[in-house]
C-alpha cells in the first residue's frame, strides 16, 4: 500500500523559483495534454468497436465513422474525462502493485540490511525505515518527533537509509555520517545534523563531527572506504525501485508513506509494521 503525506508537507527539494513555476506548470499541462490524447485514443478506439458491433446505432446524417465519433464525444463530453479518470486509476493501482512486490521481493534489504545504522532501539520488533536527506527541512522535522516516539514505545526500532539527494553537501553528510559507525557515534551525529542551524555543507558536517566528539582525522580516513559509497549507491537504487522521490518517505510492514506525516500519522504506520 503507498500513502502520500499532508499536501502542505510536501517532500524535501529546493524552494522553487518563479521560472520553476512556470515550467512546472508548463511540464503538468504537457502531461495532461499527453493523458489527454491517450484518452482520446482509448475512447474512439472503444466507440469505434461499439459502433462497428452495432451496439450504438450509427447517427443520422453521417456515414464516416470519424465524423460520428466526433459527434457522439461533443453530446457526450463526459466520456472524455471517465476515461482519462479511468487510465489514472489503472496506472496508479499498477505502480501499487509493483511497489509492493518489491517490498516482498527485497524485504531483508529494506529492513534488515546490516549496513544500515539503527535508531535507539536496535531490538525493537516495529520496525520504521526512513530515507532522508540531511539537508531536508521536513526530515528535521520528523527527528523529534521520532525520538519521542523511540521514548515512549521501547520495541519501535527505527532502520536509517541515508538517501543524500539534494546535492553534494548531502552527498558528503552522509558519507561521513555512514563513517561514523566506526567509532560508534552515529546516533549522536545523525541528530546533531538533524539540529543543526544551516545549509549542510562539508564544512558544517565536519563542525558537527567534532562537536559530537568524533576523530575528524579519523572520519575523513574512514569515509575513504569504497563501502561506504556502495551502501549509498544501494539505498538510491532501493529508493528508486520503491518509486521513492522525495524526503522523508518511510517504509513498514507493507506500506509506503511519502512525505512528512504527524504523530498520529506514524502511530499507524507503527501499528501496520507490527501487523505485517
């Protein structure tokens, strides 16, 4: 199953601009151009066989099966729009459908990958993965409110997929977050970056490392490891398999929430891990 967030908590990306508006816009009318045309095509190709079968009898006044197609669309305009309705639906329920084969298909490597660090409750047998971007508003939004949620049921066991799509700052946050296990401080790191006051930056994430009390000249050593890139390569292919575009989106049980949602929004994502 795959949920949106709240419309007005919409994924983490760049503000945008007015000429990113303009575009966006311009990139939505070309694709409901684009529904539109395929639902134009489905709707005289079904006319067509419905007219050749003579279940709807021919109009009066016209012999060319184009001009009675046109004919019947202009008295009947609704056909247009449950068409293209129709179309959406059936694609939504494919994308569906596919998501969650892959949830079962690569469940060990969504929730059980020994490569992704653990929130405060490595035990917990609910388990939330969440894929966020240390330079995602919303995603530092969510941190505290998952801590409270870590305090108050002791078996959530939260799985980090560090997902650093919002250019290189991120890039270089996660890598040296990821090195941060090897001297077991990655919790503390990973929220002292969820708190932190500012773009993400090489600069800030060192700052934040020795703030934390990690070996800066160690992390920069231990983010040299090819492994650490692997792990980030494989959670952008996972999110992407997953149709997962934006931050934060979390995965449990079945289920697929992208964007940020409230309290009450990941209490039933809980629920659902500890029912699948």
């Amino acid at each position: 199953m795959v949920a949106d967030g709240p419309k007005d908590l919409a994924s983490g990306s760049p503000e945008p601009n007015a000429n990113t508006g303009k575009q966006s816009r311009g990139l939505r009318a070309l694709v409901l151009a684009t529904f539109a045309l395929a639902g134009l095509s489905v709707v005289f190709s079904a006319l067509a066989l419905l007219f050749a079968a003579g279940i709807l009898p021919p109009l009066r006044g016209t012999d060319n099966l184009e001009r009675q197609l046109r004919a019947y669309l202009l008295n009947n305009p609704g056909v247009i729009v449950e068409s293209i309705n129709g179309m959406e639906l059936r694609r939504q329920a494919a994308a569906e459908s596919e998501v969650t084969a892959v949830i079962s298909e690569r469940r060990d490597e969504i929730f059980n990958d020994p490569d992704s660090p653990l929130g405060a409750n490595p035990q917990g047998d609910a388990i939330i993965v969440e894929f966020f971007d240390y330079n995602c508003p919303y995603c530092r939004q969510a941190t505290p409110m998952l801590d409270r949620l870590e305090q108050e049921d002791k078996e959530l066991r939260l799985v980090f997929k560090e997902y650093p799509i919002l250019g290189p700052g991120s890039v270089f946050a996660a890598r040296a977050a990821l090195a941060s296990q090897k001297q077991g401080k990655y919790l503390a790191f990973h929220k002292a970056m969820m708190a932190y006051q500012g773009r993400i930056t090489e600069t800030s994430s060192l700052e934040v490392a020795s703030d934390v009390g990690l070996d800066v000249k160690k992390l920069k050593q231990d983010m040299k490891d090819p492994a650490i890139d692997e792990t980030i390569r494989r959670n952008i292919a996972l999110a992407q398999a997953l149709r997962i575009s934006g931050t934060p989106s979390f995965v449990a049980g079945r289920e697929i929430v992208r964007g940020l949602t409230d309290a009450g929004g990941m209490k039933r994502l809980i629920a659902s891990a500890r029912g699948s």
